[in-house]
C-alpha cells in the first residue's frame, strides 16, 4: 500500500523536529521554507537548460528543455506542433541510488510475451 504524501511530509517533519530538538510546528515551518526556496531557484532559472541543484549526497534536480515537435494524430491524419516543455529531474545520489535498484533473482526466467513460436 502507497503512503500519502501527507504522510511522508509529517515524516519529514517529525524527523527534522527530532534532530534539532524542536517543536513540529517551527520544523513544518522549517521545511516549508527550504521546499519554497528550492521552488524560487527553479522558477528563476527554468529558462535554462541543464541548471541544476545538487543537495549533498540526497540527489540532484536538474531542468531540462525538450524542444517543439510535429505530431500526427492518429484517428484525423493531421499534423500538429506540440509545445516546447521545460521539465524538473530528480536524480537520486548517494545511498538512496544504490538502495533503488532490485537485484535480479539468481535464476530469472524470462516469461513468454503471447507472440509466435517457432
């Protein structure tokens, strides 16, 4: 089951309270002015492509630019210019990078896809 944002933000909050020994209250508001700094520098630099912000050992957010291009709508035939999008990367570091990845099983089987067989 999925935890709920909410629910990870009052984990962080309850873990920063913890570490400075302080209220949850001055921690929310804490960690509600470093995510809204964060947010600042990003607004303030997405018009450039490959800025990033390296948070030690945490990750890396990165904005990437991905260009205008010409789409054909499948049921019409026409051709349409989508928009040039700027989007916001998180690239995991670290500790969290190595824990992300799944081990392969010792003996994988590969299951078969429903194509032809030979």
């Amino acid at each position: 089951m999925a935890i709920s944002s909410k629910t990870g933000l009052g984990m962080l909050v309850g873990k920063v309270a913890e570490s400075l020994g302080t209220t949850k209250k001055s921690a929310r508001g804490i960690v509600g002015r470093v995510i809204s700094c964060l947010e600042g520098i990003l607004a303030d630099n997405i018009g450039t492509d490959g800025f990033s912000v390296k948070l030690g050992k945490f990750g890396k957010l990165t904005i990437r630019h991905r260009p205008a291009s010409v789409r054909r709508i499948p049921l019409t035939g026409e051709k349409r210019l989508t928009c040039g999008r700027r989007k916001v990367r998180f690239t995991a570091l670290g500790r969290l990078r190595s824990i992300e990845r799944v081990p392969l099983p010792a003996n994988p089987t590969i299951a078969s896809t429903g194509g032809p067989q030979k």
